[in-house]
C-alpha cells in the first residue's frame, strides 16, 4: 500500500496527538501547574496495561476484525504469573505468554479457519478465558517478587522512569512492526482483503499473526498489571474489554479500512488514563463525574471530526 | 414531580458550585492553620450502598469537622487501574489522608503503601486490603457469611437441601462470604448445598437466576443470599412458590418484605453492612492526624443482625423508603456522631 | 471487497439457517436440561424461560435495528436504568401517573438514542465511542436526576404485564411475540426497513440510490434507544423496582443475542427472528449452566464453547468457497 494509508495515518496520530496535550494541559493547570517525576512515572505506569492491550487491539483492528477476549486473556495471563513467580520467575513469564500465545491462536483459527464472525468468536472466547481465570485462581492472590515490582513500577532515574522506557519501547516495537512485511501487509488486508489476496500477500497468515500478536501483547498487559499490582486477580481484565477498544478509536484508527497508527492508539490510551486525573483535580460533585467523563469522550472525537470536516472544505476536498 | 425534580437539581448544581467554591477558597487556607485535605477514593458509584457511603462520608466532615477538613471524592468506575491512578493524583496532590473503598481487595497494595511511606494517613474500608500500612474498617466476611451459615442450619434444625445465592465470582468479598457459610456447615452433615447460583449481588439477577434453578428443585429448604435478597422474594412471589427460609443483606426491601410476609411463613435474618463505614474511616483518619490513633490498625466493626422479631418501623425499617435504600446508619462501639438515614440519601 | 461482496450474495442462507439451528441447538439444551432436571422440558417451564428471555429480547430489537446499519450500542445499560428511574419517579407506584411515566421513559429512551444517531450520522462519531460516551452520560444525568437514590416502585399494572400469566401463557411472553411480529413485518415489508438493510450493506449505494443515510442511522439509533426505555419500564415490572446498574446485565447479551441469530456485525444482514431465538437460546443455556453443579470457571467456559459449536454448526450448512 502506498502514500495513501500511511498520511491518512500520520493525520490521524496527530489528531490523537493533540487530544491527549489539550488534555494534559487542562490536568496540569487544574493541578496549579505541577508536573513532578512522581506525575511522570505514574503516569506511564497506570497507562502501559491499557497501552499494551490497546496496540494489541490495533492490530486486530486493523485487519477489520474486532477482539473482545484481550481483557480477560490478562486476567489470565496475570493470575498465571502470579501463582508460578514463586517458582520460578522466568518459568512465570514464560508460562504466562505461552497461555497468551494459546489463546490468540484459538482466536485465529476461530476467526481465519473456521470463519466465525470476530466479534462472535471473541465474545466466546472472552466467556472461555474468564473461565480459565476463575479456574485457575478462584479469587485474588499470588505473589510477586518485590524486587521485581520495585524495579518495574518505581526503578530508574527519575525522568527517564522505567515504566517511561517500556511504554516508549512498546510503541517503537509496535511501530516498527509496521514498517515491516507483515505490517504492510497487514494494512493491506484491512484495506481491501480480496486486492490483498490477488497482489499475492497471505491473507491468512497475516490474520493469524495479528490475533496471536494482540494475545501476546494482552498478555504482557496482564503480567505488568500483576507486577506493578503485586499480585493476581481473576476479574482484573474485565474492564480493559471496551477500553481497548475505546483507546483505539481514540487513537483515530479506523474501524474499518486497515487505517491508523500505534502512536495514535499510544494517545488514546493515555487520554483515557487523564481524563480520570481531570475528574479528580476538577473536583467534581460525585453525580457529575461520569457525566462529564462521558462528554468528554463524545466531544474529543466531535470535535475531531468537525475539525476535519471543516479542514476539508476549506481545501476543497472530498473524503 | 417535575418541580420537585427541578427544584432537586437547581439545588444540585448550587450546593455544586458551592462545594467547588468552597474547596478552591479552602486551598490557600491550608498553609495557614491545620485543615486536613481528605481525598476518599470511591471505585464504582453505580449502586445504592455507595451512595449512601459518600453522602454519609460528605455528611460527617460537613456536620462534624466543618472548617477542620475538606473533603474531596473521586469515583474511579469498576477499573482497578483507574483507582490506583486517582489514588497516585491524591499522592501527588500530597493530600493529609486518603480513604479508600476499594476495586479491589489486592490490586491496590502497592499503591497504598507508597503513600503510606510519602506520610499520608491510609485508612482502607468496605473491603480490606492487606497493605500492612493502612488502617482498615470494616467487616468481617468471613464472619458475615458465618452468621449466615449458622442462622440457616440452627432454623433448618441442622438437616434440609439449600441453594447458595453468591456475589460476583472472583471478588474476595464472595469467596469469604462463601467459606463463613460452608464453614458453619461442617458441624451439620445433614445440610446440603444443592444448586450455586451467581446473583452478583444484584436484585434482578438473583430473581432470574432463582426462578432458573427453583423449577429443578421443587423442594428446597432454604436460600443463602449473599445479597440480592429482595430480587429472591420476588422470584418466590411470581413462581407462586411457598417461601422457605432465607438469609438477606440490610436493605430496606428485605427488611419490609420479612415484614410483610411474615404470616405467608418467610422466616428471614437481615445481615448489615452499614454504608457509615465511609464516615468511620473518615474519623479514624481524622483521629490518626491527631495523633490519637486507635490501638489496631484492623478495626471489625460489629455486624447488625436482625430477626423479623426485631425489626421496628422507623428504626431499622422504613415504609417510606424506597427498598433499594439501606437501613442500618448506627455502627455500634464505633463511637461515632449520630447520622441520619437522611443523610445517607443526601438530604 | 471482493469477499464481503461474495458473502452478500448469499445472504439469505445464513438469515433463513441461523435461526433454524440456533433453534435446533436450544432443542438439545432442553433434552440436555431434562437429564438434570425433571420437568425441564415441562411446557410451563419453557414458557418462564422464555419470559425470562423477554426483557433481553425486547433490548436486543433495538441493537439489532443498529447492527443492520453496520453499528453498534453500547449505551443500553443506562438507558436501560434511566427510563426505569424515571419511570418508578413519575408514577411512585401509582395507576394514575402511569402513562405520563411511560411516555417520560420511552422519552428519555429516545432522546439518548437521537443524541447517538445525531453523534453518529453528523459529526461521524464512531459507533463504540459515542454509544460508550453516552452511556456514562446517562449514567451521570440518571444519578444526577435521582440523587443516587431512585424513589417510587412499579404500579401493579406493570408488574402484572411482566410477571402475570394470561391463562396459561406469561403476558411478557405474548407482548414480546406480539412486538417480534411487528418488528419484523417493518424490517421486511416496509420502505423503511428496507433502507435500513440497504444502508448497513453499502451505504455508498444506498446514497446513489437517493436514500437519506444520515436520516436512517438516526432512526435507527432513536428507535434503539426507544427499545431500551421500554426495557426499562418492562423490568421495572420484573424487579418491581428501579434500581442503579440494573441495565448493565444487557449490552453484551444483547449484542451476542443479535449476532447469534445469523445478523452481520458489518451490517445489512440479519433478521428479529433470527435474535429472538438467540436470546432464548442464551437464557435457556445459562439456565442449564445454572443447574449443573461446577464450579463458575467451568461454567463459562462451556458458555463459551456451546457459542462456538452453534455457530460452527450453522456456519457448516453457509460455509463459502473461495
């Protein structure tokens, strides 16, 4: 695919881009204008879970399809962690994306072999892997290495902060993912799958790759969730089910057509994160917080669209 | 009705700008003389117990610390990694104490134990967290569903098949709510769990759930509810069924239902958790930052229970209020100020 | 293109085949109950099945009128629990409010469903965004409006139409048959269903064919959100009472319901006969769930796994060649 994907792309990381600074800067001037290291580290930390699941539900995005099981596969790859980390750390880490792995793969030969709608399989999935989660650890518990906690959620100095290093590093990985083979191909297939498949890219492999792929990142979501939250819990995923989503169309990634970008589903993913911040800072009646968190997902996107709207007459242009 | 819901929310949104006011002018005050800022970190307020929570929480710093505390409450949804986000915003915000009605049991730990070492007082209800450093209020839902277990096998005589009404599968509150009840059954052989069913602590899916199972056991003895009791008299009253004995929550809705069908043979126990234990913490925090802290970190409070013999209109029993509403302000030994029920309905 | 354009050229297979297995399916979950249970096949104990289906039912016509334009709602929860809070306030229990009390929920239903399709069609909101944004909007005026604290209960009227028997049939069972034929007689027979079918398959040609798409997305979205009202004031009848959060046990059901029944998640395909047995279908499973005696883990991985095999089964009878 051309010019075309990648500066609609770029357009739209911009857009997110600028969402998440306007917002920033509203946070930061209701907080009396204090940003600290402290503000900075947990920031990175409290977004990364939701980063990691939301790139990984990019990837699905991007190939037209849809996964709602991404939560509940952190659930389980967290609880996994976090009863074997006593064991044998690396054993844990390893256990954990091996089941991570399992599930995409179950994903993939639903929604590439058999055919089944993504949303319909993903939605079976999600009932399955919640499943798994119960079964494998009924209620919260674990252990986690403290060592292992400390470094990751509080090590490093103090503006280059770890949790700063690994979201950075997730959305270069995820970015140059990109740039290669699979990930031209992959917008390719978003794009038009029947041009895709004629101009010879594996369709099949391609999708295969994209649900594994966003298991795998689901599943590092869930270990960093256990890590920085010392421990397992069964439910813990359940939220991230719709905001993953939610990030990615945040990130103006478009729900159909192989369009977007992982810096802008990064954006999304932490304007989500500081819309909560402004809740609290705004110091809202109780009633009103989820009303004007509401307004603001509507209105950041509106007012996206009108922009763009009115960006487009103006040059004359037709979408 | 219309007027008095404009009249409702005109009120509203004044005492809104109000409270808005009245926190910015609060903040240059603090540098001059000790008024604690306290941050009280709600997870979900889409259900009735937290509200009240909060109403009775802003009700106790209004009525009792007015001019000694400000008090700011942050609602974080079901998101775990929400909360721990707000809580980090109250961190950075070097607020004096920060409550907490947790998402969840474990999650928070660490988060709280790092404003614990930045020198906020951490005062944890509801659920218990275990981070050693906070204080927490609370009861004891081991001991809740214990009550329960208890109550059912000494009516059934130790013998009869019952169905356990559980909460959200998964959350701690369930799994130690579960065990204080089959816990209680280990001494009574002859009582048996026929059917599990998830009700999630919730009315309308506990009576579906219910009417689900009831037609598979056209004999059943008993129902353990977790909560989500009225929803089950429902079911019982549309299957036409004749009731049997049940365990219920503190809602006004049970309460008034052991009342009402009491001749018709429902023999219940309505267990309480009193939303007051957010005004609890609030003091305990309150006391913490006077250096008068309590002796134990971990404060049981005691658990209402009542018997149909024992409830009384007007005290523990409303006909005025809706069922959703619940009824048990009053934490014994807790030495709190009086509160009212119409406080907890942000009257 | 090539293939979704494939697809569509079969689409009646799948909308006449979903149904039928699906019901085919929820004929083994009754010959798998009655093993567990005696009388499970009991024409009683389907008829309280199905009623207890109902409400889903009734919630998921609306998120089927929005999966037919290719969209999704996501805000049905709230809405749901808005139009009951409103509703129970109104009337506070009493006959004489009631139809001031309907109107002002299905009103409320409505307006929400308008806000989305205006969101939608003209500021070309993405579908998840908006509905989920209108959601927590309607979360916060129904918490507003009710002070945390909904008042009032059902009149006795609607607690009979949800949970009274006509004879031998549950009246929510004869009004959601009665609303299942109207809804598909307007899918299928009306210019306005048809436009919808037209605008969820290609809403390119849909325009070229001089239909107002912005027009239909917004009925669409309105009539979801009427759907939802009517839900509400429907399970208020059930609960008899209105209370916080007691919509959110719908939205996902109701989407699983919809897509269940044969009905494409990128839209212009699908049918209301094809959600109604989805959403018997899922009751009657999570009823069988219920009564065996394993743990909740186990239980909803069978859920899951049952999804999978129905719709494996009737994919098999639709499969397409490429």
């Amino acid at each position: 695919m051309g010019p075309r994907p990648s500066g609609a792309a770029r357009q739209g990381a911009f857009g997110a881009t600028v969402t998440f600074i306007v917002l920033f800067v509203v946070d930061f001037l209701l907080k009396g204008g204090h940003f600290s290291a402290f503000d900075l580290k947990t920031l990175c930390m409290n977004a990364l879970p939701l980063v990691l699941v939301a790139l990984g539900q990019f990837f699905v995005v991007l190939t037209n399809g849809i996964d709602l099981s991404l939560g509940p596969m952190m659930s389980v790859s967290g609880a996994i962690a976090a009863l074997t980390f006593s064991t044998s750390p690396i054993g844990a880490v390893l256990l954990a994306m091996v089941a991570a792995a399992g599930g995409g793969l179950a994903n993939a030969i639903l929604v590439v072999r058999l055919r089944l709608p993504p949303i319909l399989a993903t939605l079976a999935t999600m009932s399955i892997f919640q499943g798994v989660a119960l079964v494998i650890l009924p209620s919260p518990g674990g252990t986690v290495p403290a060592g292992l906690t400390a470094f990751l959620t509080n090590g490093g100095p103090a503006l280059l902060p770890v949790p700063l290093v690994l979201l950075v590093c997730a959305a270069l990985a995820t970015g140059w993912t990109m740039t290669t083979r699979f990930g031209i191909w992959l917008r390719a297939v978003g794009g038009d799958e029947g041009a895709a498949r004629s101009s010879g890219v594996a369709v099949s492999a391609v999708k295969f790759g994209a649900y594994v792929l966003a298991a795998l990142l689901a599943g590092l979501g869930g270990l960093y969730l256990a890590i920085a939250t010392a421990n397992g819990s069964p439910t813990i995923g359940d939220s991230f089910i719709l905001l993953s989503i939610a990030a990615v169309v945040l990130g103006r990634v478009a729900i159909v057509g192989g369009r977007g970008s992982p810096l802008g589903v990064v954006m999304g993913a932490l304007t989500l994160t500081i819309i909560g911040s402004l809740l609290y800072f705004a110091n809202l009646s109780s009633f009103y917080q989820s009303l004007i968190n509401g307004l603001i997902l509507v209105g950041v996107v509106g007012f996206d669209m009108i922009r763009k709207r009115f960006l487009l007459a103006v040059r004359g242009g037709r979408q | 009705m219309s007027n008095e819901s404009i009249r409702r929310s005109t009120l509203l949104s004044l005492a809104c700008a109000g409270a808005l006011t009245s926190a910015l002018a609060a903040v240059p005050a603090k540098a001059a003389d000790k008024i604690y800022h306290i941050a009280l970190s709600n997870s979900y307020i889409g259900n009735q117990w937290r509200v009240q929570m909060v109403n009775l929480t802003k009700a106790y710093a209004r009525k009792y610390y007015d001019g000694q505390v400000t008090l700011t409450v942050v609602n974080s949804g079901t998101d775990v990694q929400a909360q721990i986000a707000a809580i980090d915003d109250m961190i950075s915000q070097k607020v004096d104490a920060i409550l907490v009605d947790p998402a969840s049991e474990s999650a928070l730990n660490p988060v709280l134990e790092e404003a614990a070492k930045q020198g906020i007082v951490v005062v944890d209800f509801d659920h218990a967290v275990t981070a050693p450093s906070a204080y927490k209020v609370g009861v004891d839902f081991v001991k809740f569903g214990g009550i329960m277990g208890q109550w059912m096998a000494d009516t059934l005589k130790g013998k009869g098949d019952i169905i356990m009404n559980r909460g959200v599968p998964g959350f701690e509150g369930d799994r130690a709510e579960y065990q204080g009840a089959t816990d209680a059954f280990k001494k009574y052989p002859g009582i048996h769990i026929v059917a599990e069913v998830y009700g999630k602590w919730d009315d309308s899916v506990s009576q579906a759930e219910i009417m689900k199972v009831l037609p598979a056991h056209p004999s059943i003895d008993g129902i353990i509810n977790q909560a989500g009791d009225y929803g089950v008299v429902q079911a019982f009253l549309n299957t036409h069924r004749t009731f049997v004995p049940m365990t219920g929550e503190g809602s006004n809705g049970w309460r008034l239902s052991m009342l009402k069908y009491k001749d018709q043979g429902l023999e219940g126990i309505s267990v309480g958790d009193p939303p007051t234990l957010g005004a609890y913490a609030l003091k305990v925090a309150v006391d913490v930052l006077n250096k008068n802290p309590p002796p134990e970190k971990l404060i049981n409070v005691g658990i209402p229970t009542l018997t149909t013999a024992q409830l009384k209109e007007g005290v523990n029993v409303f006909s005025n209020l809706p069922p959703t509403v619940y009824d048990d302000i009053d934490i014994p030994g807790s030495g709190l100020k009086p509160l009212t029920i119409e406080d907890s309905l942000g009257k | 293109m090539t293939n979704t354009r494939r697809m569509r050229n079969s689409f009646a297979r799948p909308v006449v085949l979903a149904p039928l297995t699906i019901t085919g399916c929820t004929v083994l979950l009754f010959l798998v109950g009655s093993i567990l249970a005696r009388g499970f096949m009991a024409p009683s104990n389907v008829l309280m099945l199905l009623a207890l289906s109902a409400d889903l039912g009734i919630a998921a016509i609306g998120e089927t009128v929005v999966i037919l334009t290719g969209g999704i709602d996501l805000s049905i929860a709230w809405n749901v629990t808005a139009a009951s809070i409103i509703f129970t306030g109104i009337t506070q229990g009493n006959e004489g409010h009631l139809w001031i009390g309907v109107a002002a929920g299905l009103g409320v239903g409505a307006l929400a469903g308008l806000a989305n399709g205006l969101g939608i069609a003209k500021l070309n909101i993405s579908p998840i965004v908006m509905t989920l944004g209108m959601n927590n909007i309607m979360q916060g005026l129904t918490l507003i409006y009710s002070q945390g604290t909904p008042s009032g209960s059902a009149p006795a009227s609607i607690k009979e139409i949800a949970t009274g028997w006509l004879g031998p049939i549950p009246i929510i069972v004869l009004v959601w048959i009665g609303l299942a034929i109207v809804v598909s007689a307007c899918l299928h027979a009306t210019r306005g269903g048809r436009y919808l079918y037209s605008v969820g398959e290609s809403p390119m040609v849909s325009r070229l064919t001089g239909i107002d798409n912005d027009f239909v997305l917004i009925a669409a979205y309105t009539v979801s959100g009427f759907c939802a009202g009517l839900t509400g004031i429907l399970f208020t009848g059930f609960s008899s009472m209105s209370f916080l959060g007691m919509g959110d046990q719908f939205v996902l059901p109701a989407i699983a319901a919809v897509v269940l029944g044969g009905a494409s998640i990128y839209g212009g395909r699908g049918s209301y006969a094809g959600t109604f047995v989805g959403a018997f279908f899922l009751t009657v499973l999570t009823t069988v769930l219920a009564i065996v005696n394993i743990s909740i883990g186990f239980r909803n991985i069978i859920y899951g796994l049952v999804i999978i095999a129905a719709v494996l089964l009737y994919r098999a009878y639709t499969r397409e060649r490429e």
